[in-house]
C-alpha cells in the first residue's frame, strides 16, 4: 500500500481563474519534484479543474472546486473534488488523433500522463472526485526533500 507523505489541499472559486490558481499552488507545493513530473502534475490539475469550471452546473453553494495534492515514495497523487453532476460518470468520447477540435481529450491525457486514472462520487451530496496517480521518476521522501 502507498503512503502519502505529505497531504495539502486548496479550495477554490470555480471559474475562468481556476485553473491558472490551480497550477500556481502546485508548482510552488511540488517545487522540489523532479521537472517532468511536476510539468504532468500542471497538466493534469489543469485539465481537471478546466472540467470541473466547464462541466458542472452552476447553482446555489455549487461555486467551488476542490485541489488535493498528496505526495509519497515513488507517486504524486491528485484529486480535484467538484459539487457533481446528475451523470454518474463523466462523459469521455475519444477524438482520433487528427481532430482539430480544442475540447474532448482532456481525460484521455490525463490518463495517458498518469499511472492510474479514476473517478468517484462522495459524500450524501454526491461530489465528484477525479484523480491521478503520477510515478516520480525516482523514490524519495516528501517535497523539500533532496530527490537525488
């Protein structure tokens, strides 16, 4: 079983700001994370948060979106928890490869940078939470901490 090392987490206004606020707080929180990791974990929370602005509807306390950051020997894993949707899952329709279109792949890189890719309803409210498991090229102890 993977331990986390570390846990942190933000909460956000889910709007247009999102997903720039998002990648600013886990830069600074993986700035001790090798490069190419750290650049995969922008990508991801991006394309999650992006979801999370432009897929769930609005409504009375339904303005937020949640980042979660866990960090531990040899994985960074992401979560990015919104107030849900009456879908049970999110809805993924692949776009072959020469599509122009800017929409629809964001699940599929997600799931193409990362180890592990899911999604889960919680809590009696029925909030969605997507999440990613990155591999960090090598094992070591929480962010802060030397990777060599």
């Amino acid at each position: 079983m993977s331990i986390c090392h570390t846990y942190q987490g933000l909460t956000l206004r889910r709007d247009d700001r999102a997903p720039g606020e998002s990648r600013q707080t886990i830069r600074r929180w993986l700035a001790a994370v090798d490069s190419l990791v750290r650049d995969d974990a922008l990508t991801v929370v991006s394309e999650l948060v992006t979801n999370a602005v432009r897929h769930v509807p609005p409504g009375p306390e339904r303005d937020w979106v949640m980042v979660l950051l866990g960090v531990g020997d040899g994985f960074v894993h992401l979560e990015v928890v919104d107030p849900g949707t009456a879908d049970r899952e999110p809805r993924f329709v692949p776009l072959d490869a020469g599509s122009l279109r800017e929409s629809g792949r964001g699940l599929g890189l997600v799931a193409a940078l990362s180890v592990r890719s899911g999604t889960h309803t919680a809590g009696p409210h029925g909030h969605r939470v997507v999440w990613a498991d990155l591999e960090r090229t090598t094992a070591s102890g929480p962010p802060g901490t030397s990777d060599a």
